[in-house]
C-alpha cells in the first residue's frame, strides 16, 4: 500500500456531498483528490491522476464496488490499495478516510 | 546438483533472447543468468515500436519486462552495455569497456541492424533507419521541427514509418526501388490494391526509384534519383531491410554467414555458444520476423537445459501489416510459378484479393487483401501442407452451396506450437488456462497469458482453440457473455429484462447472477441503455452507469478539460449565434474552436465547472458530439442554392435532426442528406445516408468512415418526405432495438442482414407503422439535458463541481 504515514485529518464535507458511485474532485492544501463514494457508503479519496503513462484525471470513472474503472484508457483500480488491476499495472496513491457524525475526513 | 549455478550470459536484450530467458526459466534453476544489452531500456516489444511512432502506445506501453522482473528472477541485467567478443579460451566475454564475465554458456541474441544504403550523403543529419527506441524519438522529434519526409523502402517496416509519420502531420512519399509494394510478401495484384489504399490514407508514392545521392549540407536537404529528379525533402527514413548484427561472433572468431551459422539446436561453431534470433543463420535462411525467433527459442531452451526436444526445422513465416484500415496478410510461396496452381479471387468493388497457391495439390502459401477473416485458417493449413479437396475449397473460396463451414484444424495443432508470434505464447499454454483456470473468453485469456495483445493477428486462432477446448459449452454460453462479469449474451439478457420487468443495472446484475455485483465498464452502460431501450417512460437513467461525456453532457478532453459542442440543425448556423458562440468561447477562454466532420463548432477546452455557464449563456441545445445518440446530420447546399439540386437537402436535415435528436441508441449515429446524386455530403459513409432524386429519396445504410470503413448499402427509394421520415424511423427503432450496445451500423447490417432488415423496415408495413410508433414513443420521453442541468443547478453542483478545503484542519 502507498498510502502515506500519519498527517493531518481535513474536512473535506459531509457525505450527503458526494454522489454514490460518482467521483467528486476535493482540493486540499496542493493536492488534487478524487473521492469516491461507493455503494456500501465507504468514502475512497485517491489522488486525482491516473497512473497510464498518458494522465488524465480519475474522478469520472465507474465506480463498481470497491473498483474503479478509469474514465480515460478503462484500467481497473482497486479503491482499497490504489492496485491497478491486470493485465495493465501501476498503483494510485490512495489517502486514509474517516466518517464522524457524517462529516468526512481525509488525512494528508 | 553440487551448490554451484551454471553462469548463462545472454549477449542482446531483445526479444529473442528475453523470451529464450522466459521458456529457461519455466524448466530449470540451474542457470545464473547475466543479461547485456546496448539500449538503455528493459526488454521491450519491437514490433510495436510502429504504435510508439504512431503516438498510440509510450515506451511505458511496450516493455515486456520491466526491472523488477529481472531482479525476481535474480537476472543480472547490464543495460547500456555493449559485448565486444567471447574469449573461448579463458571463457569470458568482454564488454567495451574491457570488462570480463565469465561464463559456462552463453546465448548470442544480438538481433539486427537498420541497412542504410551507402549513397553519398546517408550520413547527414536527419537520415535514419528504423529500429530501435532511439529512431522512434529521431522521428518524433523530427515530426515537430520538418514538413517533408521521404521513407526510401515500401516493405512493412518502410510502411508503418510513413503512416506513422503522417499521422504525425508530415507530409510522406515512399521512395521504392522496384514497381511493387512489400514485393517480399505480396503479389502485384494484392501491391496495387495495397497502394491505392494507402495513397488514400494521404502516403504519396514514388515507385520504380532508385536512390543515388542524398543532397543537402550538414542536414539533408533532398534526394537525387538514378534518372537526375531530385524530391525535396528535409527528413529521410531508410527502411530498405536489415542485416543480421553478427559483430560479436566476427570478433571471436565464430562462423558466419550472413548471419551467425547455427544447427537445428541453435549450436554455433563454438562450443558452447548459442544463437537465436534475426542475428542467426539457420539452414541458409535468416528470419526477420518474431514468430521463428520464439520457435527457436524454445527449441533453444529445451536444449540448453536437457529437456528432450524435436530439432528445428526452419519457420513458414506470415506477414501482416499494422496499419489500421489495411488488411493485408501473407503467409508461405506468394508469387506464382508455373509449378503452383493458383486459386484467385479478385473483387474490385469490395476490394478484397483472394490468392491460394497449390504445388502437387498440396497449399503451400496464400495472400489476403481486404479481408483477412480466413488468414488463421489459411496459416494452419499452409503450414501442415494441407491437401485441398473439395469441401476445403468450399469452405475457403465460399462457392458452391453449405455456406462458409469452418473446420477446426487447432485440434492436429502441436502443443508448443507458438499462435501468438508478438507474444509467445502456445496452443499448449492456452489450453491449459481454459482447461486448469476455467478462462472463457479470449479476453480473459488475453488478461492471462497476453496472447492477442499487440497485433491481434492471432485472435481468430486464439477463439478457434476456445471453441475446440470448449466444445458445445463454448457456442451456448461461453462465448456470447457481453463481458467478464456474466456469461450471458445480449439477446439473452434482453429477454430476462423483458420478461422479468426488471429495472436498474442492480436489479438485473442481482438476478441473472453477475460474477461482479455492481459489473463493469463495459456491463453497466450497455445495461443502462437496454433498459432504457425496454422502457423508455419509467427507467430512471442512471448516471453513474454512463461515461464520463455521457455524463457529463460534453467530452472529455486528456487534460481533463472538455469540450462543448453546441447543435447546429443540418450544419446551418445563423450570424447571431455564431456571435453568441464567439463571444462566450472569449469569455470562457476557449482553448480551440473548431469545425467538425460533421459540420458543427467544437468549443475546446471548457473546464468543467464552467459547463453549466458556458450552456446557459450559449442557450443552444447540447449537439451530442459525446453521446450514443443522433450526432450530426450533414447536408449539402441542395435545392436552396445549388444549381444542380433537385431537393430541399438543407431543410430535410435540419427536420430529421429535430426530429430524432436525443434519443439513446446503441451507438453513435451519423445522418447525411444531399439534395441529387453528386452526393456532395458524402451520403456513403453515414449510418442513415440520404440522396435526393427528381422523384424522390434514396436511403442507404450501415456506412462508416472510421476505424472500420464500410461503404453504406442501398435500401430503398421512396417518393415522399413523410415517407422517409418513416422509414428513417423504423430504421433507428429497428436498430435500437436489436443492435448490440457499442455496435456500429455498419457492423449490424452485416450482422442482421441487408436483405432481412428491408424485409422488416421496408417491405412489411405493418412492421413498419409499429416501430414508428414505438420510437415515437420514446421520442417523447427524451429531454435536452443542458437545459436541465441548468436547471438543476443545485442537485447537479455535486456532478460538476469540486471541494476546495482550505487548510482547515
Ligand atoms: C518497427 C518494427 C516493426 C516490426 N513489426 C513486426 C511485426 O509486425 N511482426 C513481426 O513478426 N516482426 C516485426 N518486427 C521484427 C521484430 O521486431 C524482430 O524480428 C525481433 O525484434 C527480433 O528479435 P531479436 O531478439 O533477434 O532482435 P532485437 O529485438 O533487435 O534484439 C537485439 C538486442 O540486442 C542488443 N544488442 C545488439 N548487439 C549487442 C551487443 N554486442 N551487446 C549487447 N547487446 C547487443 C540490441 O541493442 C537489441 O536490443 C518489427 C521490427 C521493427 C523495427
Ligand atoms: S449533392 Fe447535388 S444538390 Fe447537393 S450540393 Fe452537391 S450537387 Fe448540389
Ligand atoms: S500475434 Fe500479434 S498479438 Fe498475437
């Protein structure tokens, strides 16, 4: 797993924010997040780039499950390790979530 | 064993000796094995270096191994590092730098160079061949700086280089010696039909030309032929063949032909040395093709760790060339003799070309054009030396009654045989992931073995062994699953929606039993359009199971910016709008405004917070340039202005585009109208083409003109505009309701049948007046999504707009 040793906990906005199974683009201090909302309700925040040699953005992908599918060149990336899936591979740099009384927190 | 590794030293880190390295380490531990290569990089796929000038593929694409790879296999790997000669008698090889490594045997895969023609001035800056990472960059570079480049050479490699360059916007002649094309693998006939292609893809060609100097000062500037023409140019690609890279066996010594001279084990002269690859000479022939590389190499490997093994025999090697939109294919003796007796088949109107060569009854070679579905069966039999009969000439020449009857020869297949050439991988090695891992589709297989991956030439053999492994399991389930998630094919899921009244992508993955709960990227919008399809009044549209442009209303552009394109009914415009259009690409800062194919504005470079901004202030309805959908209906000037038009082509456009815009289809839609037969808004590429007459309309259908070209057939004339818009109709309804999700009309009216969709939308109508009420019916549930999105400013916030947490803790 690439996600990072202890930081800070931000606020990123109550869940009602994010749309399930629809990514939503969350900024904070310089870095771009795309936060997912799976259909279990678990909140996914990854770094918003995919990691194809060609970029592009994660947030519009189709989120099934814990998956997600890239919007741009269709890899599959579990949302739980930031793994690209085979036979493509790679990994997304994922960030700790926490739910509190409906407010999300992301650690950075 | 005694502790201590054998030390196996693999000069070349091509693909020769890296898929040697592979099949060595699937039989034994034996070996420490040390790698050198000259380039700089891991191993990477030569034969997509094609993709890479291109710019569909990166380096990052084409690497086969990447470091880690060597480093689990505890592979020394010295990149950048070039072997100078083998010492035999202190069994060392030295590298340039006069490092020594000593080893007990070692494998020579040293491949082969570029040969550049020794005319005067091939050493000036800006002439290269085309080989290795290296060239491609040249090229690339080149590309940005120079117009004008010439590729001297019109075989594959030459081939490839100039549709690569052209598609990077040079402007490309192929300067070849003789009057045919690839005359190494093809015949005039199928040369000529190769070119005319691809003087169609914009290559501009200059045959029967023989190089005598390059001109220019320090970078070339111009070529000077044998009859003292000089073609302008400033960037030259020499792809006139390739010459066996034998410079370390020369150095030590070893025999050497024009190639490296090895016997059917790969043993060159020297004890202990082997060779593979395009480097080697085998019995008189150097191979200049992966497929006969990876059959040594696993005869090779065999060897080389005393597994027993059958010796090599030489390879019938097969050709088939990358560009899209080309198809040409070869394999074994392609020109004839007098000793072949030839079977040929030449169709200028389809433009296919059809040649098999026999010799004492027995198929010995075959050229395909335009049509290479046969090509895998034709390798295979050509290969074994089939005898032809006549239920084989039935089923390859498609004459005679019973149809196009496949056998399957995969089953007297050897097991190592290899059916992927780019990737190496074998008949044995495919049936063992269906049988032991229970795969069931060649994507699948393609996920876990990597076979059909790079050329996908080997597709058709690939399914053909599925089938064979399979059997009657393959035909009823297998096969037609829509993707990995279900086994279950189109048709099927269709009725279970229909007869079960289901009603979200959920529902149905629930029920028909999805191996993936909440399915995929290619399940949950084909399932979101069949229910909308089944239902158009009540099926909630679900969002999140459509692609990002779909979802978004707008396309998505790889910097993730998008782009708008607002409708423009029949391509005509008005001086107001074309003002408003102008004034909000100011205020929103526009990257690009561009004209489409199909005759509307593309407004390049919209960030996404912004989309609902720019939609209301251009108040225009949404064009669809993203959506499966009505994209655009083309008009010609026709009757209005034109002094050739016998009908209103500009108003019947601009009335079929209001008419069926915004309904969901199974892919995108294109309409053209043309107001007489001159056909000036290209009617024959279209999926509904439209051409007035003095009586009337004529409808062809099922054209396309992308990827896969397909000229639209002729379905019917009709006499009144009322009558076309029916017809028109039915048509779409006709598709909707039958077409698979993503299939293109082109490929449905092949599929379907011309003659059973004219049956249904023209001849029975009855049929007819049902469909047109069904989409009517559906028409009516449509809504322009820009305006309510607009609308819906707040509910839809949450889709187009990010969170911007200041750094609040
Ligand atoms: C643009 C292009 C398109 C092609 N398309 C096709 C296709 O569609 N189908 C097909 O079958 N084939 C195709 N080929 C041919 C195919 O790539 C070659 O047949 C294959 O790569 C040969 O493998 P090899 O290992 O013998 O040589 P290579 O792959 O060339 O590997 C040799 C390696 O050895 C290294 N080397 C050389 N000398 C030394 C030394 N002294 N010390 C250390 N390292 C050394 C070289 O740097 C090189 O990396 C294509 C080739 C090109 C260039
Ligand atoms: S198709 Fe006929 S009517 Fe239309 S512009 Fe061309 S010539 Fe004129
Ligand atoms: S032969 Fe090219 S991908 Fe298999």
């Amino acid at each position: 797993m690439t996600t990072k040793q202890s930081g800070t906990y931000f606020p990123a906005g109550v869940v009602e924010e994010f749309l399930p199974r629809i990514g939503r683009v969350v900024e904070i201090k310089d870095h771009q997040l795309a936060v997912f909302r799976a259909s279990d309700g678990t909140i996914f925040a990854a770094d918003n780039h995919t990691p194809h040699p060609k970029g592009g953005p994660l947030a519009e992908g189709i989120v099934s499950g814990h998956y997600l599918y890239d919007p741009l060149y269709d890899w599959k990336i579990d949302l739980t390790t930031g793994l690209v899936q085979a036979p493509d591979n790679g990994q997304v740099q994922m960030y700790p979530v926490k739910v509190e009384n409906g407010q999300v927190w992301i650690e950075i | 064993m005694n502790g201590k590794k054998e030390n196996l030293i693999i000069i070349g880190n091509g693909m020769a000796g890296i898929s040697t390295v592979e099949q060595i380490l699937k039989l034994t531990t034996r070996f420490d094995i040390t790698v050198f290569g000259t380039e700089p990089y891991p191993n990477y796929n030569r034969i997509m270096l094609s993709y890479v000038l291109e710019g569909s593929k990166t380096l990052d694409d084409i690497v086969l191994n990447d470091l880690h790879w060597y480093e689990d296999y505890g592979i020394t790997l010295h990149t950048g590092t070039t072997v100078t000669r083998i010492d035999a008698e202190t069994h060392e090889v030295v590298t340039e730098d006069g490092t020594r490594v000593p080893y007990d045997k070692i494998i020579i895969a040293t491949g082969s160079n570029s040969f550049i023609l020794p005319v005067p001035g091939h050493d000036k800056e800006g002439v290269v061949g085309f080989r290795d990472i290296a060239d491609c960059n040249v090229m690339l570079e080149a590309a940005k700086q120079y117009k004008r480049a010439a590729v001297i050479g019109g075989g594959l490699l030459g081939l490839e280089a100039a549709k690569g360059l052209v598609q990077l916007g040079m402007e490309v002649t192929v300067v070849h010696l003789m009057e045919d094309l690839m005359e190494r693998q093809l015949d005039p006939q199928a040369s000529a039909m190769l070119k005319a292609e691809l003087e169609r893809q914009g290559i501009r060609f200059k045959m029967g030309a023989q190089t005598s100097e390059l001109l220019g000062g320090e970078r070339v500037e111009g070529i000077r032929f044998a009859d003292d023409t000089v073609l302008n140019v400033d960037f030259v690609v020499m792809a006139v063949g390739i010459k066996p890279n034998t410079a370390v066996a020369r150095e030590s010594g070893m025999e050497v032909n024009r190639g490296i001279v090895v016997n059917d084990y790969m043993q060159t002269s020297l004890e202990n040395v082997y060779s593979v690859g395009e480097c080697t000479e085998h019995r008189g022939v150097c191979y200049g093709l992966v497929a006969p590389l990876f059959e040594q190499g696993m005869i090779l490997a065999k060897h080389i760790c005393g597994v027993e093994t059958a010796p090599y025999e030489g390879s019938v090697v097969s050709t088939k060339l990358k560009i899209s939109g080309v198809d040409v294919f070869s394999t074994g003796e392609f020109i004839d003799s007098p000793e072949h007796t030839v079977i040929s088949h030449k169709d200028d109107w389809k433009r296919t070309y059809k040649k098999i060569l026999l010799r004492d009854n027995k198929m010995v070679g075959a050229v395909l054009f335009g049509d290479i579905t046969d090509s895998a069966e034709l390798q295979k039999l050509i290969k074994q030396q089939t005898e032809m009969t006549e239920e084989l000439y039935g089923s390859l020449m498609g004459t005679g009654c019973g149809g196009h009857k496949k056998t399957t020869s995969v089953e007297t297949m050897a097991e190592d045989e290899i059916v992927c050439g780019c990737n190496g991988v074998t008949k044995g090695t495919i049936v063992d992931v269906i049988t032991n891992q229970g795969l069931t589709s060649v994507d699948e297989i393609k996920a876990c073995t990597g076979a059909t991956r790079s050329c996908g030439g080997c597709k058709p053999v690939v399914e053909q062994i599925l089938q064979y492994v399979l059997g009657d399991s393959f035909s009823t389930g297998a096969k037609q699953g829509i993707c990995g998630c279900t086994s279950m094919g189109r048709d099927e899921i269709v009725a279970e929606i229909r007869a079960n009244g289901l009603q979200t992508t959920k529902e149905v993955m629930n029920v028909l039993g999805w191996s993936q709960p909440e399915g995929c990227s290619k399940c949950r919008p084909a399932i979101n359009y069949y229910l909308g399809m089944i239902a158009p009044d009540t099926h909630e549209d679900e969002k999140e199971s459509r692609f990002v442009n779909e979802r978004m209303n707008a396309n998505i552009q790889k910097d993730g910016t998008y782009t708008v394109v607002p409708r423009m009914y029949g391509g005509v415009t008005t001086p107001a709008d074309l003002k408003r259009i102008a004034d909000v690409s100011v205020k929103y800062d526009v990257k690009a405004v561009k004209v489409t194919g199909g005759q509307r504005l593309d407004l390049i470079g919209v960030k996404k917070e912004d989309l609902t901004k720019v939609w209301a202030e251009l108040d225009m309805p949404s064009g669809y340039a993203y959506a499966k959908s009505l994209r655009t209906v083309k008009t010609c000037v026709g009757s209005q202005f034109c002094r050739f038009g016998t009908q209103d082509s500009m108003a019947m456009g601009a009335r079929i585009e209001r008419k069926f815009e915004r309904l969901d289809l199974p892919a995108k839609f294109k309409y053209a109208v043309n107001g007489c037969p001159r056909n000036c808004a290209e009617a024959c590429t279209k999926d509904i083409g439209i051409v007035g007459n003095d009586g009337g309309w004529e409808i062809f259908i099922g054209g396309n003109g992308g990827i896969k070209a397909r000229l639209a057939d002729s379905l019917c004339k009709v006499k009144t505009d009322e009558e076309l818009i029916e017809l028109c109709g039915a048509i779409m309804q006709y598709y909707r309701e039958t077409g698979n999700y993503l299939e293109r009309t082109s490929e449905w009216v092949e599929r379907m049948g011309l003659e059973h969709i004219r049956s249904v939308v023209v001849d029975n109508l009855e049929e007819r007046k049902a469909l047109m009420q069904r989409i009517e019916f559906a028409l009516e549930h449509v809504e322009e999504p820009w305006q309510k999105a607009i609308r819906n400013e707040e509910g839809q916030s949450k889709m187009f707009h990010g969170i911007e947490v200041s750094a609040r803790p």
